[in-house]
C-alpha cells in the first residue's frame, strides 16, 4: 500500500478531476480571448493601437498575481477546498460580466476578475491533487490537472470556430453583427463549465495533508484510508508528523530560511522559463501568427483548433511519460527541442515562408511543450516545497509565472512590430537554450519519492 499500487484509484480520480476543473477553466478562460480578438478589436477600436492590444490580452494576468499572491497564504490558512470554491465563482462571475459589457473598462475589470480565478486555481489545483496522490502515481495524477487545462484550452478553441463560424456565413467577413456579439457569446459559453465546478467544488473533501498538519488527524486518516486503506493512512500521518516542516511555524519568513531559499529559486525560475519558452503567444496571438504565415480568417480559427488537438494529445503522452521517465527527461525534451523549432521557426519567417509548413512547424512546438514544459513544470512546483509552506512556496513561484506571462503577452506586439516574428521566435529560442541550462544543473529528480522524502532530500 505504502507505494500506491493498491490505492482507491476510482475515488482518487473523482477528487483529482474535480480540482482538475479549476485547471479546465484556466485552460479556457486563457485562450477564449485569442479567438474572440478578432470581433472585439474592432468592436472597441483597438486595431489602431498595439499597446492597447496587449493590454486587452494581458489584462487577465494583473488578476492571475493578484490571486496566485494570495491563495498560497490563505490556502495555507483556511484550506485547498476553500479557495477551490472561491475560483469557481470568479470563473462564473468573470465569464457572465465579461461577454455582457459595451464599456472597454468594464470588459477589463472582468477579465481581471477571470485572471483572479486562474492566478487560485493554478496556484491550488495542483497542491490539492499531489496532496492526495500516493507517490507512484503523482506525477500521473498532478498532470491530469494539465490535461484538463489543454481540454479547457480545446474547448475553448473549439468555441470559438463554431461561434465564429456561425456569426460568419460569408467566412472571411466581419459584418456589424458578428462585431457586436460572436466575441460575447465565445466568453459566455464558459459559464457551463464554470458552474458545474462551483457545484461540485463543494462535493470533494479538504487535503488531508493540510488537515494533518492543522492538528486534524482524524479527518486526515478517514481521506486517507478512504484513498488507501488504513495501513496506507497510518503510514503517511506517521512520515508527516515526522517532517522537519510540520513544527515551523507557517509564515512567509520561512520562505527566506537558506535552506527553503534554494529550492523557491529553483521554482521561481522554472515557472518564468514556462512562460518564457514562448509557447503561449501562440495560443493568444494566433491570429497574427497565422496570418503572417498567409492564412486568412476562417483559416486561422480552424488552424487554431488544430493547435489545440495538438495539444491534448501530446498531453496524453506527458501523463504516460512523467512517472516512467522522469521529470527531468522530458525538461530536457522541452528546452532543447523548442530552441531547435524556434531557430527553423525564425528562419522560415525570415524568408518568407507560408502556408502549411509554418503550420506544421507551430504543431511541432504545441507538441514538444505539451509533453514536457506545460505539464512537468506544474508537477515539479506541487512537489518540491515542505508541506507546511508548500501553498506560499508555490504562490511565490506561481506569482512570477503569471509575472512573466504578462511580460511576455503584453511585450509581444511590439516585439513582433520591431523584431518582426523571425527575431522574436529567435529571441524565444535563446531563452529556451539558456532553459536548458538551468535545468541540467539545478533541477533534482523526483519520480516515484514521497513528498517528505523529497522535502528531506532538498531542505537540508
């Protein structure tokens, strides 16, 4: 029992897809907004300015710091299930108000409200599901949570096609009417989602990790024994009671102790390079991607459904791959094989190519970052930091996440504007090499360790 192969693993994954929503809802609320641009641009008149471009796309992310900030100190506090439930009512409140405004602030104010939602359930999604997952099979079950996020990004992408294509039955032109309401309907179709997981947010049980370490063993041993048996119970409270962590006191000076230090840069600079590595300009910026390649409207919403088939499937091989192969393995794929992409990339931009082989390659990097950045990043984050501390750790790392995702949404008009698109996939290409770097010489492995035996390897 105590290595998880004989886990409850039908009501492991009902509790794990539960709080795998919150990522399914990132996923969509993320990417709604690439293929609702071309509607709302011209509804609010943003064609003529690049900077206000960006800050329609990159809005979201100043909620995404707001919330990641927060949700690690007050999960800490009051609990994972707790703020689970608070970001599937932003979700719901973001995706209404959104889609129902005529007012440009207003339409900011609540993708704001969204991005508050992504900043808790990135943040809490994965602690709650590696706080429930026998060591086996974490990095399995912790990267259902991106799974759900590619979902969500599919469905989206989806959404948006069909939408579009119906408020388009000339294709290629935008009349008034789809200007005045395919943009609010894609945003609107998230409410269905959203309100399923509000529901059933209420239905899963608190982590029993964090009951554990909140002097809650009984309830903690009833979720575990539920999970495992009450051999597996009674084993993992014994090895929580004997973590270092479990008697410090909780606060974010623990956080600059040398020995926690270590492992929160480690975090902080892998969550910057995720966002770094460029990928998800892709799925904001399609559009302008697309287009550049020599592909006109309709082209680009069905190439962008591609992108997102792309990437469901590649997700599936990082769930198949991560506890066989290693964390670090599949870094090493990711860095590696998107500064290679990047260079041909940028090359092809360079000179001028179009049509599919700009498509083929754009799929090359969705699958290269869907098997090892995008899933592996997130699994790395929910492991690596003590329990105790493991929601403001992740909220520090998370926060510089979203930090450098509104870096990266906001600056990238302009650079495309003065770098055109082969430098700025070249600059992207650069970051990637230099990922790779980091990662060869700083990141330990952890497939198939406990969480306390990781927290005793790296906090020493």
């Amino acid at each position: 029992m105590r290595n998880g192969n004989t886990h409850s693993k039908g009501y492991l994954l009902l509790i794990t897809l539960v709080s795998a929503m919150g990522g399914l809802l990132f996923g969509y609320d993320w990417v709604v907004i690439g293929g609702a641009k071309i509607f709302y641009e011209p509804f609010f008149g943003l064609e003529g300015s690049a900077a206000m471009r960006g800050w329609a796309m990159s809005s979201a992310l100043i909620g995404c710091l707001v919330g990641a900030l927060l949700a690690g100190a007050w999960s800490d506090r009051y609990g994972r299930k707790k703020m689970l439930i608070i970001a599937s009512a932003l979700f719901t409140i973001s995706a209404y108000g959104t889609g129902v405004v005529d007012n440009f602030s207003w339409f900011i104010i609540y993708r704001i409200i969204g991005g508050f939602g992504i900043g808790i359930a990135s943040n809490i999604s994965p602690i709650y599901i590696a706080e429930v997952s026998p060591a086996s099979v974490r990095g399995r079950f912790v990267s259902l949570n991106q799974l759900t996020i590619v979902i969500g990004i599919l469905a989206a992408q989806l959404a948006n096609w069909q939408i579009g294509d119906y408020f388009m039955p000339d294709k290629d032109v935008l009349s008034p009417h789809s200007i005045d309401w395919a943009w609010r309907w894609m945003f609107w179709a998230e409410l269905i989602p959203a309100g399923l997981f509000f529901i059933l947010s209420f239905v899963i049980p608190e982590s029993p990790r964090w009951l554990a370490i909140n002097s809650k063993q009984d309830a903690a041993r009833k979720i575990f024994a539920r999970i495992g048996g009450q051999t597996y119970a009674d084993a993992e409270l014994k090895e929580i009671a004997l973590s270092p962590q479990t008697q410090e006191k909780n606060n974010w000076k623990a956080l600059l102790q040398p020995n926690v230090r270590k492992v929160l840069i480690i975090g902080i600079v892998l969550s910057v390079f995720q966002q770094w590595c460029g990928i998800n300009v892709i799925f904001n910026y399609a559009h302008e991607i697309f287009s550049a390649a020599g592909y006109a409207v309709s082209d680009v919403l069905m190439n962008i459904v591609v992108t997102g088939v792309t990437n469901l499937i590649f997700t599936f091989v990082a769930i198949y791959t991560v506890d066989r192969w290693g964390r670090r393995a599949l870094m090493y794929v990711g860095s590696i094989g998107l500064a290679g992409i990047y260079a041909i990339l940028g090359a092809c931009y360079f000179f001028e190519v179009s049509g599919w082989p700009m498509l083929l390659l754009v799929v090359m990097a969705i699958a290269c970052y869907a098997m090892s950045l995008a899933p592996v990043v997130w699994v790395v984050l929910s492991e690596i930091f003590p329990t105790r501390i493991r929601g403001a750790a992740v909220a520090v790392s998370t926060f510089f996440l979203w930090l450098a995702s509104f870096v990266l949404t906001y600056t990238f008009p302009l650079l495309n504007e003065y770098l055109n698109a082969s430098g700025t996939f070249w600059v992207y290409g650069a970051i990637c090499f230099a990922g790779f770097l980091f990662i060869r010489s700083q990141l330990p492995e952890t497939k198939g360790k406990s969480l306390e035996e990781i927290e005793k390897e790296l906090i020493k």
